[in-house]
C-alpha cells in the first residue's frame, strides 16, 4: 500500500483542534505507536498504550485532547476529540485511491434476465447473474459472481463483493455493503416432526436490509417462514453472523463474529452482542442491552444491561457467581475439614 501525505493535507483531512510540534516530510506509511519509524502516522486510539506515545518513532501521531506531553524532535503531534476516528477519516482517503469507483455497465459475461432493472450507474461485474424482476439501484456496484435473484431489489450506492447471494424476492436498502460469501435470503431452518420424520415447514416470506448496514463475510441471514426478517438502519454484522428466520434486529446494532440469533428473536436498537453470544428463539432483548462474548441468552433481556455467562446473567452478579466458583475447592475442603473435627467431637463425647 503506497500513500503519500504532506502535513497540511492529514490537518486539512482530520481538523485537528491543536497542533503541537511541526514535521516536513511526508507520510508514507501507517503504524502502530510501537512499529513506527520515521515517516509514520500513528495514533493513541488506546488509553493503555499512553506511555507507547513518548517513545514512539512515528512522524506525526493523533492524540486525544487530554493528553498532554509534548512531541519529540521533528515530530508532530494532531490534538482531536477522537484518535481513531481521525484515522478512519485518513483510511477513507486511501480506501478511495484504493478503489475507485469502476466504470458503470454490464460486464458481458453477466447473465441479466430482459426483465431486470439496472441503474444506468450502476456496475455489474463478472459472471454476476441478476433475475427476472430484479433491480440494481444507481451507482451500486456488484463485484464478480454475485447473485440477485427473481425480484430481489438492491438500493442506490450499495457494493456487493464476490460470491455474495441475494435471494428472491430480498430487498437491500440504500448504501448497503456485503462482504464475499455472504447469503441474504436462505431458507429459515423449519421443520415438523410428522410421521417418524422431520418433514420442512415451506419458507416464504422474505429479508429486509434497511439502509447503511454492512455485513461482513460469510454472513447468512434466512428469509421469514412468512412476513419479513429485518435488519435494521446502521446495523453491522460482523463475519460469519447467522440469522434466524422471522428474526428482526433494530437499528445501529453491533453484532460481533460468529453471533447465532435463533428464530422469531427481536433485537432492540443499539443493542451489542460480543462475539460467539447464541441467542435461543422468541426472545426479546431491549434497546441499549449489551451481551458478552458466548454468553447464552435463554430468557428475555431488559433495555440497557450488560449479562454475561452461560446462562446469561447480569454482568455483576456472573462476575461474583465466577469468582465464588474459583473458591469451592477451599470451601469444600474446609468444609471436609469441619466435618472431620465434628466426628471427632462426637467420638470424644462418647467416650
């Protein structure tokens, strides 16, 4: 990756509210506080890494507004209300040089039914297959092999990468972004035990991408045994999210790697779910809840607490449960212990 950045053009990008110290070079690379070298960008994205920033090498670091030491020689130091997200301003820059926005059309090797709708804007890559009824938005990008079924609808500025699947009759809000291998629209996981076998219950409802949500690679969310799955505006998943059918996540959730929403489960706004958490089906977890990493969640979760464990439970209360846990062979041996000098009493007292 080969950038190249002057001074007053990262100032220009992050709008720092204090610059202390002056750098003349350029930037050529980002790093970690402890990997930089000159010609570095860095940040203290990490209260923890404080004592990392007076012996970092890097060129020119970002630096939150409390921190108050002063930058070496010939290095600089940009004071701003939030390190990382001053990076990610810088990263948007690269990630655009990166890749650009491709040229709008059809590639000839895409197989689009007559009866398609594609944005004049938009790009269709290679051996992408787009149905009959479909509709590709303005500007919407689909990167190699991606699959739009019957009547699927993808919105405006959407990007789907390689190997991404969006099944009949789906629908992706506008700004929507799908990572590769990817599955929007699977059969929800239905069955009835009839007759000595599981005969499957038909899946015909559908999935609802609302607007800005990106879901990482791998992802498979099952269309509605009726009616909708939705995912809701701002919602990220990360890789390798399964959900349910039926299952309807709110807005501006976070859902960490390899999280299992089981169906008919509601999630509320804002909600965040660590990483491998499996929620169990017909739950409701409230707006602002936050669920640690493979917790197991079998009952329902009041709006705005924190549980942890397996089962779940209040952050607190599964903290002290685990460290009482760490001290029952001690109280089993004191209790082994009193055990023994009441028989012994009791010997005696016979006596």
């Amino acid at each position: 990756m080969q950038i190249s950045f002057r001074l007053d053009e990262l100032v220009a990008m992050v709008s720092p509210v204090e610059v202390r110290g002056a750098y003349a070079g350029t930037i050529g690379r980002i790093a970690a506080l402890d990997d930089a070298e000159v010609g570095s960008l860095s940040f203290l994205g990490n209260s923890k890494y404080r004592s990392s920033v007076a012996t970092s090498r890097a060129s020119v670091i970002l630096v939150p507004t409390d921190y108050v030491g002063e930058p070496g020689p010939d290095q600089c130091h940009l004071v701003v209300a939030q390190p990382s997200v001053a990076l990610a301003l810088v990263c948007a820059r690269i990630e655009h040089s990166l890749w650009p926005r491709p040229t709008p059309g059809v590639h000839p090797s895409a197989v689009v039914a007559p009866d398609a709708t594609i944005s004049s804007s938009a790009t269709v890559g290679p051996l992408c297959v787009i149905e009959s009824g479909a509709h590709v938005g303005d500007r919407s990008h689909l990167q190699a092999q991606v699959f739009v079924g019957r009547n699927a609808r993808v919105g405006g500025d959407c990007w789907l990468a390689p190997s991404s699947y969006v099944a009949t009759e789906c629908e992706l809000g506008d700004r929507v972004r799908v990572h590769a291998g990817t599955v929007i629209g699977s059969d929800g996981f239905g069955y009835e035990f009839v007759d000595g076998q599981h005969a499957k219950v038909p899946q015909v409802g559908t999935v609802v991408v609302e607007a800005d949500v990106e879901i990482g690679a791998n992802c498979t969310i099952d269309r509605a045994r009726f009616n909708r799955t939705v995912i809701g505006q701002g919602t990220k998943l990360d890789n390798q999210v399964q959900i349910g059918h039926n299952v309807v996540v709110g807005r501006h959730c976070i859902l960490c790697g390899m999280v299992g929403v089981s169906g008919s489960t509601t999630i509320g706004d804002y909600a965040v779910i660590g990483g491998q958490a499996g929620l169990a089906g017909h739950l409701t977890v409230g707006k602002g809840a936050k669920i640690g990493g493979q917790a197991a969640v079998t009952s329902d979760i009041d709006p705005g607490i924190f549980v942890n464990g397996s089962p779940a439970l209040p952050y607190q209360l599964e903290r002290r449960l685990l460290v009482l846990n760490r001290r029952l062979p001690d109280l089993f041996k004191k209790v082994e212990s009193l055990a023994a000098q009441i028989d012994e009493l009791k010997k005696a007292s016979d006596l």
